[in-house]
C-alpha cells in the first residue's frame, strides 16, 4: 500500500485503501466518508487516477 495518495477531497481522511474491482483494475476508496476514485491498472493505476482527479474533479 502506497502512502503517497492525496487525502479525500470530500472529508479530508487519510484512510484509504485499494478497491479491487475487476480484471486486474482498483479504485482508491475512502473509508471514512465511501467516496472512490476512478479506476486503474491495479493499486498503482487506482492511485495515480486519484491523485490526478483527487483535486481537479472534487465535486462528483
Ligand atoms: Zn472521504
């Protein structure tokens, strides 16, 4: 697990994890307030996809 996201743009929280979702591809999610980024290629792809979005895209 990376320590490098950006905390949740909706809560602020630091507590996220990798999302499994489907052949090979994750989504970081929030454990405090549900909110998910944007799927990636694995854990790696899931992070880089939340912090590109995690402040640019903060109103979903
Ligand atoms: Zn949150």
């Amino acid at each position: 697990m990376t320590d490098e996201l950006k905390p949740c743009p909706f809560c602020g929280s630091t507590d996220l994890e990798v999302m499994d979702i489907d052949q090979g591809y994750a989504a970081i999610a929030c454990g405090l307030c549900d909110a998910f980024g944007p799927m990636g290629l694995g854990g790696e792809g899931a992070s880089a996809e939340w912090n590109q979005r995690v402040f640019e895209d903060a109103a979903f």
